[in-house]
C-alpha cells in the first residue's frame, strides 16, 4: 500500500461503503444533529446515540438555543444510555451555550466554526473536531481515528499520533484527485472523498473486529 489513494481503491473494491445511509457516510450530515451525535458517539456504540438523538429528537431540543436551556438534569435523562451520559450531558449543554454566544445560528456554525475555536471546547480533541468540521461544517477535513492507526499498522506503517496519520490519508488522495475523480466517475468534491473515505475505514474496521471475535470464540 503505497499510498492513501491506492488504499481508498482497495476499500472501493471490497465494497465498502456497505450501509448507504447518508451521501456523505455520517447520518443527517451537514445538520446540527452531527454535533450532539460526535460528543455522544465518544466511547460509546452508534446504536445507543441513535436512541439518545431520538430521545432529543422527541423533546424538540436537536438545536443549538434549545439544548443550551435544557435543564441538565433532563438532558442527562435523555441521554442516559450513552457512556458518562453526565460528563457528556454537561459539555453538549455548555458546547451550545458557546456556540450560542458566538454564532448567530447553526448556518452561521457552518462558517465560522474552525479547529481553533472548537479545540478550545471542553471535551473535544483533534478527532471529534475534525468530525464536526467534516460532516457538519462540510470542510474538507479527513478524520483519522483508531480504525485508519490500525488499518494503516496491518500494512506496516508505523506512524504516530493524529496529525501524522491524517496527513498521510489526505495527502494520497489530494496528489491523485484526478484519479479519485476518475475512479468514482463523476467530479466529487475533496471533501465528499475525505468523509467517505473515513466511512470506508469505519466499516472495514468494523467488520475487521467483528470477524476477530468470532475467531476468539
């Protein structure tokens, strides 16, 4: 695998995307419920921020000004499925205050928002950042997460820490763009490649650590 481009035709050709549930991979995508869904999604399963997001969903409370005036007590309710509902019930209701303060609304969030200001936010680091950026903001930012470290450690490459692996997923695709436009068949955006192109990892890592389990049984 020489590099991110070939590895992208590699994910294609197994098939990966398998659950086409949203053009850009993450459901809702470029919609507010992108970011309550990257906080609550921090070490917990998907399938339990689903029933979270539609406990919020039911409330009315999917938007920046609403969850910045929730009671906390019952937005830990709400969420309560998810792992440390509390700690995460308390910096989703203080990541929208912020925001509420700083933006004018959610479209206004699309524009503005950059690494600068969303790193400054309690309980966000480099990967959920680059999350909220990509299938939020629609910015053309690559999100390297466990799965792209250890997909990328199975070929031999021994690279360290985030920004070192989102450089080398973006870099190959940005020096064979041409190619990736040829390989889809169509002139797809930069961005659209990088967040489906971390969808593609998601998934084969996925099944990569389903089909381990099975293997240990």
């Amino acid at each position: 695998m020489q590099n991110s481009f070939e590895l992208l035709c590699h994910l294609k050709a197994l098939g990966y995307i398998k659950e086409e549930v949203d053009e850009y991979w993450w459901p809702n995508s470029g919609t507010f419920e992108v970011v309550p869904g990257v906080i609550l999604v921090q070490n917990t399963k998907w399938k339990l921020v689903e029933r979270a997001l539609g406990n919020l969903r039911s409330q009315d409370l999917l938007s920046f000004e609403a969850l910045a005036e929730v009671d906390l007590p019952l937005l830990e309710e709400l969420i309560k499925e998810v792992g440390l509902y509390k700690t995460k019930a308390a910096r989703l209701k203080r990541f929208c205050q912020n925001a509420t303060k700083d933006f004018a609304d959610f479209e206004d969030f699309r524009e503005g928002a950059d690494k600068e200001w969303l790193l400054a936010q309690k309980g966000i680091g480099l990967e959920s950042c680059d999350s909220i950026l990509c299938y939020a903001c629609f910015h053309e930012e690559m999100v390297a997460d466990k799965y792209a470290y250890k997909l990328l450690s199975s070929f031999g490459y021994t690279l360290e820490g985030y920004h070192e692996i989102k450089e080398w997923l973006e870099q190959g695709i940005r020096e064979h763009y041409k190619e990736v436009m040829e390989l889809y068949g169509y002139e797809i955006s930069l961005h659209k490649v990088f967040a489906r192109f971390h969808g593609k990892i998601v998934e084969h890592g996925k099944d990569r650590h389903k089909q381990t389990l099975k293997e240990t049984l």
